[in-house]
C-alpha cells in the first residue's frame, strides 16, 4: 500500500484524441498507475479509477459516499458545484437514507443527464414495473412498427439527397416508445423544428406541459444545456425551469390529468410520500434527462458499421445479429461516461493506494470497458468477441445499474435489426472526417449525420 503523491496531476476530463477515440490517457494509466490523482476545473485532486475490477468495487463499496454535499465531493463543473447546494436527491443520497426518498432528481447545470439517472432502488417501487424485461419484450412489436414507420417515412421523402438522420430517426425514435411506455396518446410532431425542440415536444407532452409553453421552455433548456452560457446564465434558466414545474404540480394538485406530473401528485404527493420540491425536481429530471444517451448510441453505431464493412455485411445477411451487435457496441462506446462520481467516508485502499476520507473519487467506466485485461484487444470492435461472465459497464454496475436497461437494449436490437433492411445502401453524405462530434471533454456523442441512401 502506497500513498503516493503527485507533483503535477494531469487535468481532467481528459479530451478524446479524435471523433469518438477514448482519450489516450486511460490505455497509459491502466497500465502503469489504474488508480491516480487528477486535478479538477477549480484546481482540487481526485482519484481516477481506470480499471473494471476497481470501477466495479468503487460502484459497490458503501464506504463511499454519492452525497454531494460532503466536502470533497468531486464536481466537474462551476454549474455542478451550485447545482451540489439543492436540496439533496436520491442520486446524492447513501443508504439508509437514500431509502426514504421514492421520487426526486438530480440537478446539473452543464453534464448532460440521461436515464442512468434513474437507476437507484429508491425509485424502483413506481417506475420498475414499467421497464421489466417482460413488459419491455411484449413492447417489442410496437417498438418495432415505430421504428418501421419513421424509416418507411424518410424512403417515401428520398434518399438521393442527404438526409438528417438525427432529426429524422435518432431523435424521434425514443422520444415515440416514450411516450407509449407512460401510455400516453401523442400526435407525432412535425419535424422541421430544431431537433432540440422535436425531442423535448414528447417529453414535455409525457409530463403534461401545455404546448401553448414549449417555446418559452425549449429556450430555457437550450440555455442552460448548450455549454456556451455563462454559469449565472444557467443559473437563471435552471430556476425558471424549476418555477414554472412547480406551478405545474400546483396546478395538477388542482385538477390532475392523464401525464405523468398528475401521477406524481395523486400517488406520491398529496398522500404525503413526497413534498412539493420533490415532485418539481423530478419532473425536472424527465425534462432535462430525455434520451440523449439512445440518441448518441445509434448514432454512433451507424458510423461504427460503416466503419467495419465485413460486420455490416454479416448484420445484413442475419439481422438476428444485431443483438451481438448492440452488446458489443455499448462496450466500445460509453455514451454517458462521467456520472460515477464518489467521496471517501473513512480511509479505504483500492489498487494499492490509500484513500484517505474526504478525498475524491471518480471512476471511469468508459475505461474499464476498453480494460485489456477484461476484454481482449479492446480498441477493435468485434461483434463475434467471445464473451465470458464479465460485462461492460454501459449501464453501470451493482444497485445502480440502469432501470432502462432493457428498454434500451430494445430499442437498439431493433433499430440495428431494421435500418440496413430498410436501407441497405445507406452511406455517409459527408466524408467522415466532418462528422461533428460532441466537445472533445464532454460524453461521445454525435451532433449531426447526414446520410443518403
């Protein structure tokens, strides 16, 4: 056991080399230092866990802490740093505690959120039943037939021209078996808005927002989102956006409908479960969190098959791959990469190194899913990788592991399943090389793919 120090932490995020290359930083520190201190935005240290051994156990080991507010918590932004002073979470709670809270969320202003959020057991008892694999298989065909009709729609407009495949398809696709899966009735929205507003238009119909405000709360949300507002810009929106969801459950105290806020009060709230805050802070998490990590996955795994022709060609001739594939593919990428953050209750030694309490923690499951000793040769993606008891961490590990998991892996079995049968000369309407990625310190991900087909 080593308490080694460090005279000049490297700083972190790191920044991916090119397009959706992990940053090379995590192939070195796996093999010469897996568990290592890096220096922050606002210049403290935290330890960076590289290794899926030890990402696993820093996910499971409840001598650490998730709560935020303990000094020392690591935050990787000035928006996450004000964010950290709300109203404690479940996502920022430890156990017992964390067991009291049924419903709430967690507030970022500058990390992008997504359904991984939703992955604590506090919360389980109302959404759960909603994403069993055995709901989510009977969902199967309907999930399907939506995939069909949005790809059946971009062949009748025609391929010969590029086409917006985000807009059209990425996007659309999960904010649709959303909108099934809370049983609500939506009318597909036209899609010659900015993408932003297409994706939000369901999310804010499954919570119940008045359309007559979508306008005014896509632009809060594009404030303190699109990562070039100024913290106390974010600030700003973050609140409006809170204000306005509260006056919307007061509202729905009031007279409740057929959305999800309703279900909220009349469940949880006027029984007494819950308090007002509570219920605002998740609808808030519904609204901000959307599905931006399903979007980046297909995306990314259609550069990915363009990208390795032999694989495309197999998944062509037998789409019963596309399962194989989808496994494979949330190894390679980690769309939602930055989220396992924790703070040390009491010393702990983990990969040799003491870890005193109050020190910082972050473990980078996007590495472990390229750990060499795990997953052989893990830089080439290989969709016939023999696979043992190990698994990749792109729905996290132990009590947190994604609540969606399987409604995730549906939707891409699916879509995988489907789009080269529906368009089997699909292509890139751009060289690859001026595809725009997400920030090269921020999760992968991909802004915009231009296809003809």
């Amino acid at each position: 056991m080593s308490t080694a120090t460090f005279s000049s932490p490297p700083k972190f995020p790191f920044a991916r080399p090119a397009a959706a290359e992990p940053p090379a930083e995590y192939a070195r520190l796996r093999a010469t230092d897996p568990v290592s201190k890096v220096e922050l935005w606002d210049g403290s240290h935290a330890w960076l866990v590289v290794k899926h051994k030890d990402v696993c156990s820093v996910l499971t080991d409840e001598r650490l802490s998730k709560e935020r507010t303990r000094p020392g918590f690591p935050e990787l932004s000035a928006g996450g740093k004000a964010a950290a002073k709300n109203k404690p979470t479940f996502v920022d709670m430890d156990a017992p505690q964390h067991m009291h809270q049924r419903w709430s969320s967690t507030i970022d202003l500058r990390l992008t959120l997504d359904l991984t959020l939703l992955c604590s057991s506090t919360c389980r008892s109302m959404i759960e039943p909603i994403f069993t694999r055995e709901h989510i298989d009977a969902m199967r065909p309907h999930i399907q037939k939506t995939v069909d009709s949005l790809l059946d729609n971009m062949i009748k407009e025609g391929g010969e021209k590029p086409v917006e495949l985000v807009e059209k398809f990425s996007l659309p696709l999960p904010s649709f078996v959303s909108s099934s899966i809370f049983r609500l009735q939506l009318k597909p929205p036209v899609l010659a808005n900015a993408q932003v507003f297409v994706h939000l238009k369901i999310i804010y119909g499954i919570l119940g927002v008045p359309a007559k405000d979508l306008e005014y709360l896509t632009q809060c949300n594009a404030v303190r989102s699109n990562g070039s507002a100024t913290a106390t810009e974010a600030a700003n929106a973050n609140k409006e956006l809170l204000d306005y969801l509260g006056d919307l459950v007061d509202q729905r105290v009031a007279k409740p409908l057929d959305d999800l806020i309703s279900r909220l009060v009349v469940e949880q709230l006027i029984p007494g479960h819950i308090e007002k805050s509570d219920a605002t802070q998740m609808a808030f998490l519904m609204l901000v969190a959307g599905n931006a990590t399903m979007v980046s996955m297909i995306n990314l795994g259609i550069v990915t098959l363009l990208q390795n022709p032999d694989q495309l060609n197999d998944l062509k001739a037998d789409p019963c791959l596309a399962k194989v594939f989808v496994e494979e593919l949330c190894r390679f990428h980690t769309a939602s990469a930055m989220a396992a953050r924790r703070v040390a209750k009491v010393d702990i030694t983990l990969g040799g190194k003491l870890i005193k309490a109050g020190e910082s923690i972050i473990a980078s499951n996007q590495s472990a899913n390229r750990d060499e000793e795990i997953f052989p040769d893990p830089d080439t993606f290989n969709m016939y990788r023999k696979r043992g008891t190990e698994q990749a961490l792109g729905y996290g590990w132990g009590p947190h592991r994604c609540v969606a998991e399987w409604l995730a892996r549906a939707e891409l079995e699916i879509v995988f399943a489907t789009i080269f049968q529906k368009l089997p000369n699909l292509k890139l309407a751009i060289p690859e090389s001026e595809i725009k990625y997400s920030s090269p310190k921020k999760d992968v991900g991909i802004v915009e793919l231009p296809i003809v087909f």
